[in-house]
C-alpha cells in the first residue's frame, strides 16, 4: 500500500462504526506519523507554559525541571531518566492534584517501568520533605518500601528535585535537552491505548 499524505486522505464516513480495514490502515499511519511529529512540540509547548508565577518559590517550575534535568545529566544518568526529570512536573499545569500521574503517563509507553514508577511516585516520596510542615506523614512513601523502585524514587527526590529551586544553578536551556526529547520519543512504544 502506497504512503499517504495526511493532507490527501479522508474517509468517506461519519461513525467509525462504518470503516473499512483499508480505512483504519491509513488513518492508523497517518496518526502515527502526526503525533510523532507533534510530540516534541507539544511537550514543549506545555512546558512553556510553567514558566512565569514562582508561586513563592525563588524560581519558576519550568526552571526547577530544567534543573533537575541539568542535574540528572551532569550525574550520567541515562537519556530517558533526564527527560523524565525535565518532564516530571509538566502535569503541574494540568492536573495539579494528579501532577505525577499525568506526567508517568507521557513517558510511560517509551521508558523503562522504573522510570515510569519513579515519575508516578515523585510527588508523594517528596513528601518527606515538607508533609509533616502540614500535619501529615512525612514517611507516607514507606508504604512502598517493599517496591523494587522505592530506593531510587527516594534518591530522585534528594537529588533530582527537593534540591532543584536555587536560582543561582547553572540549569542548562531547554534547546539542550530537545535531541534527547526527540530520542527518547521516537522510540518504540511498549505499549499503546
Ligand atoms: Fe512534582
Ligand atoms: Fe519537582
């Protein structure tokens, strides 16, 4: 079956129920090669979007992602750990009471499970650092001690992110990580929904 050009082909039909294999076939191609081209941009995009209010911290969040992915990198972690430190707050401005989830799911499909749980589990091992400042448990992420990932979930956080709101870092730009971006997202997905 010849390429098509997503600016070429459109069904003839208005409920998917309708389709043909031939139809899903191509419209299964062009989504594919879409969202791959997007994807970059659009992680970007939001990105761009935690910029500004430091909501009383000294920087902005998009800077304290910037941080921790300068950070991960200067440490020699791996590329898909550094893009889950640079991406592990994007959901802050999506989901606010669900950020770590939100961002779990971006990587989930191109990252090894460890990555994936330390990303879905950051927001609450962090907790450590100020829960009990609110009246709740500061070990909260004990229940997960028996957790494969639970010791470096807790060493992403000492390093990674409790530590990356100092305005006097040297965090690199985001035009840096953006062929890691590419890489890490270009890579086969391990699973799709
Ligand atoms: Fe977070
Ligand atoms: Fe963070």
């Amino acid at each position: 079956m010849a390429d098509t050009p997503t600016d070429t082909f459109t069904v003839s039909w208005t409920a998917m129920a309708d389709g043909t294999v031939e139809d899903y076939a191509q419209l299964s191609k062009i989504f594919e090669s879409h969202g791959r081209e997007t994807l970059v941009g659009h992680l970007l995009s939001v990105m761009r979007l935690l910029e500004g209010p430091t909501l009383g911290y000294q920087i902005d969040r998009e800077r304290h992602c910037r941080q921790s992915a300068t950070r991960a990198l200067r440490n020699g972690e791996s590329d898909e750990f550094v893009v889950a430190a640079l991406l592990h707050d994007i959901g802050d401005v999506l989901a606010p009471d669900n950020h770590s989830g939100v961002a779990a799911a971006i990587v989930a499909p191109y990252v090894s499970s460890e990555t994936e749980w330390v990303v879905r589990h950051h927001g609450l091992f962090q907790g450590y650092y100020y829960f009990h400042h609110l009246g709740g448990d500061r070990h909260a992420r004990e229940r997960y001690g028996e957790s494969p990932h639970y010791d470096r979930c807790v060493d992403f956080c000492a390093s990674y992110d409790q530590n990356c709101f100092d305005p006097a870092y040297d965090d690199l730009p985001m035009e840096d990580f953006v062929p890691l971006l590419e890489q890490v997202f270009s890579r086969p997905p391990n699973y799709t929904a």
